[in-house]
C-alpha cells in the first residue's frame, strides 16, 4: 500500500534552469559595481572560475604575490588563480 504524503515528499523536484549570460554582460556588472570588495568578489568568481563559497573562504594568507592559491572542491590538491599586477578600479 502506498502513502501519498510519503510519494508527494519523496518525488524528485524539477531542476532550477541556469540562465548563461554573455562575457561581455558579465564584464559590465563587474565594471559597474562600486565597491571593492564586492568588485573583488564578482572577478575572482567570473574570472577565476571560484564558488561563493571558496571566495567567503579566502583569507589573507592564501594569498602569495601575485597567486591566491586555493583548496578546490574539484578533489586536486590545490589550485592557483593569478591576480593581475594592476586590478582595475571603477
């Protein structure tokens, strides 16, 4: 005998759609957003290629000279992303 509650809790719920923006829609909410630190945040992420999460992370020492080296979730031991020499500002 089946239980609709249980059925109805247990049933798979439809996936979230991803909607892909274009680099250059990207690069403009990036140049747009005013501060710092949220700037930072939104480049380590579109162009670093790192989680919410992994960024929130981030602590001073991960970063050496011009490489923030990081623990990925990929399973690989470590990951470097490369910070350019002059960061752009708004």
């Amino acid at each position: 005998m089946r239980h609709a509650y249980v059925e109805e809790t247990l049933r798979p719920g439809k996936l979230a759609r991803w909607q892909i923006h274009q680099k250059e829609t990207i690069g403009e909410i990036i140049f747009r957003t005013t501060k710092v630190r949220n700037r930072l945040m939104l480049e380590l992420m579109a162009r670093g290629g790192m989680r919410v999460g992994e960024v929130l992370k981030l602590n001073a020492a991960d970063v050496d000279d011009q490489q923030l080296i990081r623990n990925p979730k990929s399973g690989k031991t470590s990951e470097a992303v490369f910070i350019p020499k002059s960061w752009p500002t708004g």
